[in-house]
C-alpha cells in the first residue's frame, strides 16, 4: 500500500499536474527539447521575479540572497529525484517540478510580505 501512495504523489501527480495545463495545438507537437526549454525559460521568469523582490524589499522582511539560494537548493534536492527514472519523461517532470516549486516559492515571499505589511 506504501508503495502505491509514494507511486501515485511522485509519479502521478506532477503528471495530471502537467497533463491539467491547457495546451495549444502547436504545443502538443513540440519536441522534447522545446519542451525543456520552454519550462527553463518559465523558471528562469520566476527566479527574476523572486530577484526582484529580494532587492526592492528583502532587506525589510530579513529575506536576503543566502535565503534565496538555501531555498533554491532545497528545490533541486526535491526535484533532482526525478532524474532517477531515466528517459525523456523523467527530465520533463525534473524541470516541471522545478518550475513548480520555484512558483511556490514566489507566492510564499508575496504573501508573507503582505501578512507583514498588515502586521
């Protein structure tokens, strides 16, 4: 039973999470490369913006760059498991769980800025 609940949250779940997004007609031909590249590039938008606020804001919430790269760090640790499973596949759902966390991560800084502004 263990093993099919630790299947269904790493395996399944980040990919109905992916399979959930709309997609165009031209994104459903995309090459495997494309697809890496396009989730990177998204990544990458989502790490400037987090840069962003650590530099207009961070030093009035004590967030500061040393924990932008612990949390950073702690996200390729989570997601690098994916590499395991070899292949194609497992690449995308690397980068797609990056993505994600990265996104998180995003609204985690948000909302405690916010949550401190109303403090």
């Amino acid at each position: 039973m263990k093993k099919i609940t630790i299947y269904y949250l790493f395996i399944l779940c980040p990919l109905l999470s992916i399979a959930s997004e709309k997609m165009s007609h031209d994104s459903i031909k995309s090459s495997h490369p494309d697809m890496v590249a396009s989730i990177q590039i998204e990544t990458e938008k989502m790490e400037n913006k987090i840069k962003h606020e650590i530099n207009r804001k961070g030093n009035a919430y004590n967030i500061n760059y040393d924990y932008y790269k612990y949390q950073r760090q702690a996200i390729f640790e989570k997601c690098v498991i994916y590499s395991s499973l070899g292949g194609q596949v497992a690449e995308i759902l690397e980068n797609q769980c990056e993505l994600d966390e990265v996104t998180e991560f995003y609204k985690f800084i948000k909302t405690y800025m916010a949550s401190a502004d109303n403090n």
